[in-house]
C-alpha cells in the first residue's frame, strides 16, 4: 500500500520535542523513533495557525481580568481536538462569508466532511425511534384518538412500556445515576441478545453520548503522569484530549497502514514495555473497532489477541465500539469484545474490560440526542461504586438519550407495524454508505500521490498524501503542518472541510486526512470531482 | 435564632483532621477553630456508614484484576456527594424491600425529600414546553392535520421557529459546541428582558444541566491544591464535589444561621486572608442565590458588597442562579449578580461573573432533561476559546435540553393561545410550593429542639436540631455522625428521605439536616404527622 517514500518529509519534525507528559513512541520506522507523532506535539511552531478572529479582538486592558492563559490550568491548554479546530472555525467564517456576499468563493456551500454528524448532512431519523421520543416527552397525548392517525401503533406501545419503567412515569425527573433500571434491563437484553453472553443491567452506566463514559474511566485510571494509557496512532482524539485534561500519559501504539491498519500484539508489547523501561506504568489498552479515523474492522483471531495480551499484563480493555452497526463489507463483521472474551472462557474474574457504544453513530446518527452507555465488567464492586459515585455528581444522563439507547439496543421486530419501514430505512442508509465509502475510496486511489485503505467499517477515509517538497516547503513557510497547508487550501478552493492526519497522529513524516463518506449520495458525485480537480491544480502548482 | 448551646458537641469532632487538601477554615465560633466542618473530613471514622450491600458481594478473587480502590485516582475517592449517598442507597434497599414485602415496614412508600427533583414527587411538567419538545422531537407530524388538534397553535409555531434556527432543521445533529446559535440568541434576549442590561449570545454556553457547567468553571481555574474557591458552608455538594475531582482547594466561608443564613463580607475577607496566609491562592467565590440548602435570598445591597470584594480581591463570581424563578417571600426579590454589577457600573473589563441556570429548577423543574447555560463574563477572548475547546471535546449538549432552555428563558406572552395555561400551570406550581414551604417551616420549628430559617426561596428547608447527648453516644457506638444516625432513623421510620447536615457543610458541634419542600400539598399533612411523631418519639428515647 505504501506506494512513496517519506523519508525526504523527516527533517520537518526533526525540532519537534517531547512533551513531559506523553510519551516519545517507538514506531514502526526505527529511524524516526527520535520523533513524535505530530498531534502528541502541540506546542511545535508547524501547529501554529493563525489565532481564530476572537483573539484578535483581545483588549489590552483586558489585562486586568483575573483569568488568563497564563494562569488557567495547564493541562487545558496542552488539550487538542482537531476535530472542532482551526480548519472548522475557518470553514465557519467562510460560511458567514457566502452568506453576507453570495459568489465570494469558488463554491455556493460549505461541505462538513470533518466529523461524524450524519443528520447534519441531510440523512433523516430512524421514524420509530422519533415517534417514540415525542410520544415520551409529551405523554398526555398517548390516549388522544388523533395520535393514533399520526403515530404508529408499535411506537404508542413502546411510549407505554417505556412511561411504565420510569416511576411516576416523570420523563423530566432526574434518573437512577446510571439510568433507568428499566431501559438498561431492555439494553442488557439487546447485548444479550447480540453477543450470545449474560449482561448484567447493573453493569449499564447510560451516559450523555459515550464521550463522557471515556472521561469518566479515564479519570478513574490516571492519578499522575506515571499513568499511561495505550492508544492506537491514529486515534479519534477525544482519546489524547481526555487523557491531557487528566494529566496522564498517552503511550501510542502504532496501527500498521501496509496491512490495511491492521493491529499487532508484538507492536503493543514493545510499546508496553518501552512505556514501563520509562517509568509509566500502562493502566489501559484503548481499541476503536471499527476503527476511527481509519475505518478498518479486526478479524475474531485479532481480538482473541488483544484480550489475551490485557489479560495477561493487567490492562483494562477499552473498547471503543461505537460503530458497532456500521460494517461494509462482506469478508467482515463486528464481533464485541465482550463476546470475544467470553468465548475465550474469560469471566467477571479474569478480564477487565468496558464497551462504549453511543446513538450517534451506526445507522441512527442521532448525535443531537447525546445517548450512549458504557457496559463496564471485570470492576470489583467496589470500584464500580466509585464509578457509581462519579456519575452521581453529575445527577444523571438526559432521559431521551436514555430512550434512545434502549431503542437503539432494541429496535422494531418481525410482526411490529414499524418493521417494515424501520427495516428499509435501516437497510438504506447502510447500503448507501456502502456505496458512499467505495466511491471515494476509488476516487481517493486514483489520485496522484495518494494512497487510501478501504473502509471496511466506521464512517471515515483515512487516505495518505505524498506531498511534493515544494508543498512542504510552502506549508513551512506558511507556518502550518504540511496536512493541514493541503486542507486549509482544499477548504478555500471546494467549500470540503477534513482534517489534516496531525489531529489524529500518524507515522511521523506520512501525510494524511480525514474525511467522512456521510454527504448525501447524490452529492458524491460533486465532490469526487471538485476534490480531483483541486488535488490536479496543487499538485501542478507544487510538483517537484 | 440559636436557641440551643453547641459547646457540648464538640468534643466529638476532637480527633478530626485535617486533610491534605482541604483549608481548615476560621469560623464564627473561634473557639472551634481547630476542627472542620464535617463534609471536609470524609475520612474521619464518625462518617464511615456500613458499606451499601454490594460491596459485601465482593469475592476475594476479584482482587486479580487490574483495578482496586489502591490505584484509581485518589481524588475521587475524596470526592463526595451526600444528595445521592448511602441515605439514599438505604431508601431504594427499603423501597426494594417495600416492593417485595408490602407491610414489612410502618410506612406504604418512600418520600424522596433529598433531592430538588420536583417531577419524581408528582410535579406536572408545563403543556407548551412539551408539545414544543414532542414537536422538535418528531417534526413529520408537524404539517398533519391531526397535529392542529394536539398541539397548541403557538407551540406549533415555536417548534417551527427553532426548526429554522436549526442548519438542516436537523435535531438530530451535533450542534455548534456553545448550542444552536438561534437559541442562544433567545436565552441572550431573555436574559435581556429579565436584566434590562445587553447579553452577547456568545456569551452563553448551553450544557447538559448546571453541573458540568461548574465543572468545566472548575477545571479551568484549578490547577493544583493552591488554587482555592471560596465557598459558602453550608454549600451544595456539587462544588466540593467538583473542586475535589479537580484537586483544588475548598476555602470555606460560614454563612450566619442566626441572621437569616446571612452572607457577610467580613467573614469573607477573614476567610480568604487566612487562605493567602497559608499559601492559598484564592480564584473564585462561589454565590448560591436562592441558597442551596440554605434558602435565603440575597438584598441587593449584599450582592453589591459581594461584586465588589470580588472585584478587589481579583476573584471570578460563580453565581449559582438556578433557583432565580423560585422566590417565595413578598419582602425577597431575585436580582441577577449580572444585573447588579452592571447597575454599579462594571462591564465586561471589571468583573469576571459565570452565571448558573439550569432548566431543573424554577416552576418547571425539567431535572431529567439536562437542559442549562453559564453565561460566561469578563472573561478575555483568548482565555474563553480554552473554554470553547473544552466544550468541544465533548461535541455538544443534548438539543432537547438546549430547546428547553430557551423556552424557559421565552415562555410564551400574553395573547399567544398557550398564554393562560402557562400562567396557571407557572403560578399553581410557585404559589403551592410556597404553601408547603411555610407549613413544613412551621412544623419544624414547632418541634422540640429544632429551628428552621424560613425558605424564601429554592427548595429547601435546613432545619438545626439540638440532638441529646445520649443520641450522640448512640451515633458514636453505631459508627455515625449524630445527624446522619438522625436521619436513618427518620427513614427507617417513616420512609421520608433528607440528607444529613454533614453532606453540605456546618459549623463543627451543630447538626442540621435539608429537607425540599417538594412532595405534593395534599402529602404535606402525613408528613407533618410523621415527622413530627418520630420527632417526639426520639427525643423520647434520648433526652437526657
């Protein structure tokens, strides 16, 4: 797959230095293990942008304020999310520009490629589960004769079954700490269900979309910087964000791209071991199966491994599961972790491991709604009543969210008047994605320079750019990472927003982006073509 | 007001100490000066209640795993929340055993009195809030004929106002992570009409409730144990909470019980010069107004004495304003901290000033929605932008939540159809709980040994009880503080659920517990009854 060399792009990262509290991996390059990944490297001046337009509106005598940077907690500022940087807030004031002065640029609408936001693109709302919330938020229309011309059958029994789990049947009450017991009775069935293994309702934590139960296990796992936290390169970077805002350490694993990303225990055991001839001592082993930026799904064989290897080095698993529902192709197919091990004859006792799973992905997208759970085993019960007390601070996850992951874990089944419609929207929008993902996968390869691994999960291209040294230069001179010099001029010259790699960690001196295959099919077509074209015109403005 | 001499409690909290973390504060009393207030001492012997039953489920093998109460993240074992502790593990065993057993205890139904969840003790949500949420929920509905005889004509109109003010009219989306701009815009505007002073919508940042608002407050301005936030004792656990998972320091000021819980701002420069002398850097006051669990409502003038020593002190003025719609006394009136700094004549370069609110309280009482805002202040461009990008790792809060605050901050107006319902739903819910307040008022203080501030505002009575010291010697052999062995009793006899005096803060030697004025009117006579019996019936038992 690696079609170009990146040797001549070292030098660029050369002054990058290590920060104290993440780790300088080793990679698979050996010779570049003096070097960081450039995301783990905040502070170098590449990564520097231009400061978005509210800090040039600064007073002086703003000076007089008790907050400043100086004084705020450090750990905030070490925090990136590349995901809402510097390239959306750009593609916002852009945005604003089309609309004040329509004609200002080269495209007639800003294309949001940059993050997981499938409704935010035009893809509609599983009907069931809208039907069902409305009828709960709003339940003294449940025995009305017109809500039965408006409503489906099954959704006004479902609202009823529901209203009858939540005492009082108050929706706008504040919730058990992990939710209701009911609606986690209803999700530890669908596990169930799914996996072929007991779950545990009380193992359930419902949460406000699943990037809460991520800071929730990682504020219980870090006390120091001495904690270190083992996280696939690339990364979704709420994992590195969390884990700055706790004051831990991210040891990076790298994820082999010449195999598809494929995920070796012989690089996640020289990482341990490197970490702990450091003085860190790895408390968890993150997973995102599918992946995330990268879109690939492990085989069963794979994730035997990886349980064998946390079991055997007293890692939790994190597994970052959350695009459970979105798999592809047909040569693969999603296999909980949980299942996995529980296959392997591993129980409560043997293996600590905790399973996210949100509404905002899989073919509901229902990212507004902030639902999610984790399911979280092999925790003592003392722990968990930690865990428990944590979540309790925060009162409680909304109560529509917490429908919704019921409803997610058990949708419409044969016989239900929804079935059938639930069924073809269900199956349209995961074909259609299908579909979305090889076209510009195909799109992406038969670009000069660029190499992209298929998605065979998750909704993300992960392609590699093999920028010419005239671009490099360039993007030096313009103060800016290579990647994201390409995004920036991508994003002014097609209205396409992505991610520049660097957000997400790469092998140092490779060159990628992010892109999402949510933007609705008949725009695909568009896209392929104003992306072939802008990459024509910088490469012929840039070629060596 | 204190009709009852403390000195004899004292002794018992001799062998407190003084944690770590945790200023040990001056308080009225000098002659107490050495011990702390019970909530800071969370590891004294007298707070250890029996473990809640599953802890006694853990097996001995469960120590293979790689995760014990030796090594998660010691501040959480710190942190404490007294609303939703063991009293209230006790009550849902009790409720559990209720369920199974009926007549197995002298009581028919567990009355949750711990917690301002006003929907979960029978409290009817507002009509025009829900059919707009049902609305937005499933907007298809919105142009069937049907609809027009479910919903009112101005909720329809308002779920097709915030429809537009949503890009792609898409509920299910991420949104910008401040909240939908339109909303903000609404909530600036409410903010506006309550004020009469500007509010910028970028000023607003919608959040899932008020509490990961405070947290977010207090992971920015913490940085290590020498950064102290004043706090009021008794406070609400959220903010030690919150400043012990942020690894902070609580510096305690008293408020005076005798004057009506009175904030004096000579309590709080002694208190926040004692804090300096001990290398204590004070950033923020915290101001809970209506007090929690306090209940008194602050005179404008105090307010100006408190913005100004925060404007001399160089402190941040957390102004906790979620109970601004619950005022209970014709001589009280709410004034926004906002309000009163502008009337002084400070803006936005003289005063740093977050204000709270939250959709869970007023008259609308939406707990389960986790709905709310900070408006954030006097806080510099670039500092807010840190602010931006924590919010942003956590993508956005629930749209639900995010629509419900703006309705509450724009309820409907005199002419549109909803308006008479609203007005009659909003004043039978104010006008009954300040019914309740003043009766619960009179029956406490009519007890033996127990005066109660009135509740002008909030939700909440705090009543003092002069506990007998043959009580106290019980607590001590049950391994209690006095005022928790109080309240289990109070449980175990009568199913009514408060939270001990200990899980807010008081002055060492003093006992209290809080109790909300929640539980529907035509209950408030049982309970009365019930409180008042087991009142008589353990002083009874223990007068000396």
């Amino acid at each position: 797959m690696r079609k170009f060399a990146s040797g001549g792009l070292r030098s660029l990262l050369i002054h990058s230095f290590q920060q104290k509290h993440i780790l300088r991996p080793h990679h698979p390059s050996s010779s570049l293990s003096s070097s960081l990944p450039r995301f783990l490297s905040s502070s170098t001046p590449v990564l520097d942008f231009t400061p978005p337009s509210t800090s040039s509106m600064a007073d002086p005598s703003a000076s007089k304020l008790p907050v400043t940077l100086q004084n705020i907690n450090p750990k905030i500022l070490k925090c990136e999310y590349a995901v809402r940087g510097e390239i959306v807030t750009l593609a916002q004031r852009l945005q604003e520009e089309l609309l004040a002065n329509p004609g200002s640029h080269p495209f007639d609408e800003i294309l949001y490629c940059n993050i997981g936001n499938p409704q935010s693109l035009g893809q509609h709302p599983i009907t069931f589960f809208r039907e069902v919330l409305a009828l709960c938020d709003h339940p003294s229309i449940l025995d009305k004769s017109e809500t039965q011309g408006l409503f489906s059958a099954d959704a006004i029994e479902r609202a009823w079954q529901i209203l009858d789990q939540i005492p009082g049947r108050a929706t706008g009450a504040y919730s058990h700490s992990q939710g209701i017991k009911g609606l986690r009775d209803t999700i530890a069935a669908g596990i169930e269900a799914r996996d072929g293994y007991p779950a545990d309702p009380n193992d359930i934590f419902l949460t406000d979309g699943a990037s809460p139960a991520v800071h929730m296990m990682m504020q219980l796992l870090i006390s120091s910087e001495q904690d270190g936290i083992l996280c696939p390169i690339p990364q979704y970077p709420l994992y590195s964000a969390s884990i700055a805002l706790h004051g831990g350490t991210l040891v990076p694993y790298f994820l082999d791209e010449a195999s598809g990303w494929g995920l070796e225990t012989s690089e996640l055991k020289k990482q341990l071991e490197d970490a702990r001839s450091k003085g860190i001592n790895p408390r968890a082993l993150v997973v995102i199966n599918p992946g995330n930026p990268t879109g690939q799904v492990l085989a069963e064989d794979n994730q035997r491994q990886i349980v064998e290897f946390c079991k055997q080095e007293g890692l939790v698993l994190l597994a970052d599961e959350v695009y459970q529902e979105n798999v592809y192709v047909p040569d693969k197919e999603f296999h909980s972790f949980k299942k996995v091990s529980r296959s392997m004859g591993y129980g409560e006792k043997d293996i600590s491991l905790v399973s996210f799973q949100s509404v905002s992905k899989g073919y509901y997208g229902e990212c507004g709604k902030r639902g999610g759970y984790m399911e979280v085993t092999g925790i003592s019960p003392d722990v968990r009543e930690q865990i428990y007390k944590v979540a309790s601070v925060n009162l409680c996850s909304n109560i529509s969210g917490q429908i919704l992951a019921s409803l997610v874990m058990s949708p419409p089944k044969v016989g239900d008047e929804s079935y059938e419609l639930y069924c073809a929207e269900k199956d349209g929008i995961l074909s259609s994605l299908a579909r979305r993902a090889k076209t510009l996968e195909d799109a992406l390869n038969n670009l000069e320079g660029v190499t992209c691994n298929r998605a065979e999960g998750a909704m993300y291209l992960f392609p590699r750019i093999n920028l010419p040294q005239k671009a490099i230069k360039a993007a030096e001179a313009a103060n800016t990472a290579p990647d994201a010099f390409y995004c920036r001029r991508l994003l002014n010259a097609t209205g396409i927003v992505v991610v520049p790699g660097s957000g997400f960690g790469q092998v140092p001196g490779t060159w990628h982006f992010r892109c999402t295959i949510l933007p609705q099919e008949d725009k695909i077509p568009a896209i392929v073509t104003r992306l072939t074209d802008f990459h024509k015109s910088f490469m012929d403005e840039f070629r060596d």
